[in-house]
C-alpha cells in the first residue's frame, strides 16, 4: 500500500487501482495528507468500503447502510434511522469488527438501554427500546443481504417484547372545536388546522398543497406530493408511500371555507402553496392556541390521529379509514387504532342466537 510524497505541495498522496461495484477496474487519487500513514489509512478504508469484508468496522457498515436508507427512503424517515444509529448504535458498537460482535454483546446492550436516559432526561420507553433493536437488526440483515456478513446476532437473542403500546393521543371533536374558537376568523392558522382535522392528512401533504389540488365543485383535495426542508433547502416530492398518492371528498363546509381563503391569497399561480408556513410555525402557534383553549396537549400529527377516532365513532370501516389516511395496507391502521373500534362480540352472539331460532 505505497504512498508518495509531492515536493511542490509538502504533502502526502495515494494513488491505486479498485473494482467498483459494477465490476468496473477504475484509478482513485487522494491528496494533501500531512503524513504517509495519513494517506495509507485513507486508502485501506476507501478499499474496504469497496469490498466491505464482513470485517468492516461497524461505523463503516452503519455508513453504508445510512448511505442506503438516504438513497432509498424519505428525508424525514432517514432522519430517524441516523438519530438512531448515532444516538444509540454507534457509541456502543463503534469502530467493532462486525463478524466480532457477538449475541452476548447485543444481549449486554440491551440491558444498557434499560438503564440509558434519553436527551429530555427520562428513561426510554418500552417502545423506542423495541424500535432501537429493530434498527441494530437492520444494520446486520443489510450486512447479511449485501456484504456475506453469515449470522445476525441480534435474531439469536430476540427482541424485548413491547408490554405496552404507546398511548395515542387525540381530541374529541368538542375539544378540536374549544381549540379552533380561539382563533381569529382570518387567522391562516385556523384554516391550516381546520383541514387537517377534518382530511387527516399529514402536515407535509398540507404544506404541499397548491390551489389545483383542491376542487371544491367536486368536493375533493388530490394529494400527490408532500414537502419538507432537506439540509435547509425546500423540497417537494412524492408522498410518504405509493399508497398516500390519492383523492379524499371533503365536506361542503370545508369546500366553501377553503375556496373563501385561496380567493384572498394574492396572484398565486400552479405552484404556489396554498399553506406557507414552516413546520415550526404550524407547531408553535399549535401549542399556543391549545394552552389558550385549555384542551390536553398533544402532537400537531394528533389531529390526524382525531380525524381517524373521528371517523371510527361515526362508524366508518377500517378499510375506508386506511384509504382516506393514505395507509400503505389496512393492517397498519388497525396496529394503530384498533382499541378504538367498539367491540361487536355481543352483537355477533345475538344474531347467531336469532339464526337458531328461525
């Protein structure tokens, strides 16, 4: 692995050959090392991201899997796996050779992470411990599936099981509306928050929405396209999952309310969004309103929770609600608000009885 000195900068550089993943055999050059080991380590780990030995140090795996998810996931689905695997991963299994780290070693995390407080000072909850887990899990099935890392240790120790599941936070429609009186009729605001609980969309379908997407003859909003901030630059894109792309009928109220607000926004044209603000400003003036209202405090992403206990207690079906919240299948809307469908037991027993008898 030789390194060479350039006498006209007075720094070190490395130049080889490697096989990138295509097969294809291509020089690199790396320049302005102040010392020759400098420019060697730099090339045995360039080389080493490039075969990916199942020797790889576990931060070099996590890198490329991070790389993975970045290319392959949304922003904002990203953002929680690096959280994650900085936060909870990388401190703990670092620079490990990952054929090296053993199922004891993810047993002996574990218990770690039952004594670990989180950055708002509280101990980690059942959940997110069970979700850390699944994310190491990941980490190692990526090695399996691309680098011939053999064995996933974390699938010879188990997951904890998750004893409770965490609460989901909603209002009541007599709580939405003590929270929506104590705006003003032309607050921008209220017309944001009013959408997202009477739609249930999410807050980046909102905040993406222009004046096109919302026909108020029909009586619909189109959702298409979600928005959200990347390093500081705004971004429009495809929503969550194929299945968020769709069309939801709105009420008349709504239809007339909407088309009342987008007739005072000034000269917009195709692209222009109909809902502004940034996400911080819809959370802030969200808190603000709901202390003034004195109504519980929950998550701006609450309100989409109310839409759907909203519409379980008019009795709509589970498979209409996974449609018209954009769910990817009906099963996630049932991991979610399944508690909150009444219990037809006793209903089924007296129609059963009733077939007896006839």
């Amino acid at each position: 692995m030789p390194s060479y000195y350039d006498n006209k900068t007075k720094n070190w550089y490395c130049i080889f050959y490697y096989t990138d993943w295509t097969g294809t055999r291509k020089q690199k050059k790396k320049r302005g090392f102040e010392r020759k080991k400098d420019a060697q380590e730099w090339e045995r780990d360039f080389l080493q991201r490039q075969a990916a030995q199942p020797d790889m140090p576990f931060s070099t795996l996590s890198e490329l899997y991070l790389k993975d998810k970045e290319q392959n996931t949304k922003f904002a689905t990203y953002r929680v796996h690096k959280m994650r695997v900085d936060t909870w991963l990388l401190p703990v299994f670092g620079n490990r050779p990952i054929n090296a780290i053993m199922p004891v070693d993810v047993r002996n995390w574990q218990g770690y992470l039952k004594t670990a407080i989180s950055a708002q000072n509280k101990p980690l909850s059942d959940g997110y411990r069970h979700d850390l887990f699944v994310e190491l899990s990941g980490v190692f099935n990526f090695a399996m599936r691309f680098y011939g890392l053999s064995v996933n240790p974390c699938k010879v120790v188990g997951n904890t099981p998750v004893k409770h599941k965490k609460k989901l936070n909603f209002w009541t429609k007599e709580e939405f509306d003590r929270f929506l009186s104590t705006f003003d009729a032309a607050d921008p605001f209220r017309m944001a928050y009013l959408t997202l609980y009477y739609t249930g969309m999410r807050i980046g379908e909102l905040q993406a929405l222009t004046a096109p997407d919302v026909d108020t003859e029909a009586g619909t909003i189109t959702i298409s396209k979600t928005y959200h901030r990347k390093y500081g630059v705004e971004m429009i894109t495809t929503p969550k999952t194929p299945k968020a792309n769709r069309t939801i009928t709105i009420p008349k109220f709504l239809c007339a309310a909407l088309q009342e607000y987008i007739n005072k926004i000034y000269q917009p044209d195709a692209d222009t969004r109909i809902f502004p603000y940034s996400h911080s400003g819809y959370t802030d003036a969200f808190r603000s309103h709901t202390k003034k209202a004195g109504v519980k405090l929950i998550r701006l992403h609450g309100l989409r929770h109310s839409h759907a206990s909203l519409l379980i207690e008019l009795g709509f079906s589970v498979l209409l609600i996974s449609e018209r919240l954009g769910h990817e299948n009906v099963s996630t809307t049932l991991n979610i608000y399944a508690h909150l469908f009444p219990s037809k037991q006793s209903e089924v027993a007296e129609k059963l009885d009733l077939l007896q008898t006839k």
